[in-house]
C-alpha cells in the first residue's frame, strides 16, 4: 500500500491538465488540492510515525521499484512541461488564465520535480544525477545539485549556510540571500574542485558554465521550434518558462526556510561544528504530504544520514516537530507575523528541552 501512495504525486500533473481542459474555476484545481485539500487530509489523517525495521532497511534501498518512480517523473515533468510551452503558444489565454497555469506549472516543476531532483542529486548512481540535473534545468536551478550536495548538507544550522534560516528572519530576507548567496556558493565550491582536479575554471569541466547554457539551450531550442510552427516569434515560451522557474526554485527555498529555522550546531573548543544530527532539522512525519514530497519532510533523518533512500527514513521523536505539513507551513511562512507567532515559541520550548544555550 506504501509503494502506491508515492505515485500520488502524479495527482498534481493531472489536476493541471484537467483543469486547463475544463476552463473556468477549474484552472484552480491544482492550488485548491496543494494548499487546502492535503493540509486538510494532514489534519484529519494519523501520523506516519512507523519505521522501516533495522533488518530490512538495506533490502528497502536496494527495492528498484522506489527508483523507477523517480525516474518515471523525471519523463512526466518534460512531457508535461512541453504541454505548457504548446498551450502558452497557441492558446489565447486572459490574464487570470495564465496565471493560474504558470502557477500551477510551477507547483509541478517545482513542489514535486525539485523534491525528486533533491532525491536523486544524492545518489551515486550516474543515471540518478542526470535525472536529477535535467529536473533542476527545467527550473533553472542546475546549481542547486552543487550546492546542496556540497555546501548546504556540510554547513547546515550553521552561520556559513545561506539556506538555513535564522530566528526572527522573514522567508523574504532569507530568499534574497539562500538565492544569491547559494549561487555565488556553488561557483567558488566547483572553482575549488576544478583546481583540486588540476582542470582549468574556463574549461568543459565546469559544471557551472553548462548549468547556465543548458537551461537556456533547452527553452530556446522549443522557443524556434514553436516560433517556427506558428509562423511568428513565440515570446510566450521563454517568459512562461522564466516564470514558472523563479516560482519553482522560490517553492524549494520556503521549503529550506521552514526546514531549518532557528537551527544552531554548537562550536566545539577545536572552532569546529558538531556532528549533524536528527537535533537540527525541522521533521514532520504527516502522512499525506510525505507521499507526495517522496518523505522529504522526514528531512531530520535525512540531514543525519543523507546515504538513506526516501522509502528508508525515520521519524525521530526527538527532532523538533512542525505543527503542520509543508503545504500549510509553506502558506504560514509566506505571512511573518503568523510564522514568527506560530514556530517562535515552538522552537524556544523545543530548545528549552534540549537545555541549549538560547541567542536572542
């Protein structure tokens, strides 16, 4: 039954279609299931707190039915994606139309491609990160797969991590500066392995040139070739696509905003950081939304043991808890004075009991 909850997440590429078929209210069925339906059935539905058992874990990993359900996404976004370059392209679309597509779109690419994107960017597989590369270029985010693996999970709930948020800071100050911060992270990160590897920064090593050519080959290769159907220059694709991205990556970012808010690893007397433990994540173990997002709000474990599939990770009882899945965090951290109402006094009893030392 488990195995057949994770291709829930191909409800939010359907409810797009159907919609844009349907016309009319329906365009918003996808934002109405996202945003009000599943934090409804995250309420109404028990906790997922069940672990795999020890003995079976390594059984799980290696079960190739998990995999192929990302892999399987991975073909399904594309498909889908093009469908919104064909329907931008060709459709005369009001204003409000377009903008409960582009909308939607991005809650496709970004909600669920990024999140199988995150999944696959860890493994070692080569397979599994070139699926992972094609999902991030389809938002523009190519330096996500840099940064994350080898900036973010190293300084996690540290100051050095632009994509942890600290106490009191609005998701709007932390999206400025995880953006900016982040790209900026990942040419110096790749800078540093090119040079370790004896290559050149201007070279076809670079990962970081192709992450900015591919993205724009990939949305002007389908740009010409709608141009070239429609007999005029298609505008539409490229602003569409650039949209949609700046709303797909801004999703990933609320998501490492509510993951890590007001986390802090201690500096050890050697000036190093702790360990990373289940203690400096934010987990949430509700059922609905964690078969949609692949588990990825069991991100406690995930930080702890980044080796482990989705289909693997624990609940940590220990870990600080959020009230909600992400669907209805993400709404809350997108209003600051109700997240700040809501997960302020959260974290500074959740730190209380962990007798650390509060900075104010």
């Amino acid at each position: 039954m488990k195995k057949i909850g994770f291709f829930s997440a191909l409800i939010l590429p359907s409810l797009l279609f159907f919609g844009m078929q349907w016309g009319g209210p329906f365009q918003w069925m996808i934002h109405v299931f996202v945003f009000l339906l599943v934090p409804l059935m995250d309420y109404l539905i028990q906790k997922d707190t069940a672990n795999v058992p020890a003995a079976e874990v390594s059984e799980s990993m290696k079960t190739y039915f998990y995999k192929l359900i990302t892999f399987v996404w991975v073909y399904v976004q594309l498909v889908v994606l093009i469908w919104g370059f064909y329907v931008v392209s060709t459709q005369e679309l009001s204003l409000i139309s377009w903008l409960a597509f582009a909308t939607g779109m991005a809650l496709v690419t970004g909600g669920i491609g990024i999140t199988v994107a995150h999944e696959l960017g860890h493994r070692s597989e080569k397979i599994e990160q070139t699926y992972s590369k094609i999902l991030l270029m389809t938002v523009c985010y190519m330096h996500f797969f840099i940064e994350h693996n080898r900036g973010h999970h190293v300084r996690v709930a540290t100051p050095e991590d632009p994509a942890t948020s600290r106490k009191g800071e609005t998701f709007y100050a932390f999206w400025w500066r995880s953006v900016t911060q982040g790209y900026l992270s990942s040419w110096h990160l790749e800078a540093e392995r090119l040079k370790k590897k004896g290559h050149g920064f201007w070279s076809l090593s670079n990962q970081m040139i192709w992450f900015q050519i591919l993205p724009l080959g990939f949305v002007s290769s389908f740009s010409v070739v709608f141009s070239y159907l429609e007999g005029r220059f298609v505008w539409e694709v490229p602003v569409f696509f650039l949209f949609q991205s700046i709303l797909g990556f801004s999703l990933l970012e609320l998501v490492n905003y509510l993951e890590h808010y007001g986390m802090e690893r201690k500096r050890l007397p050697s000036g190093l950081y702790e360990k990373v433990t289940p203690l400096h994540s934010w987990n949430a173990s509700q059922l609905v939304s964690n078969f949609l997002l692949f588990q990825l709000q069991r991100h406690s474990d995930h930080h702890a043991a980044a080796h482990k599939r989705y289909q693997v990770l624990d609940h940590h009882e220990t870990s600080p808890q959020l009230p909600a899945g992400y669907s209805a965090m993400i709404i809350l951290a997108c209003i600051p004075p109700l997240w700040f109402a809501v997960m302020d006094p959260l974290l500074t009893r959740w730190q209380k009991t962990q007798k650390f030392d509060l900075v104010e």
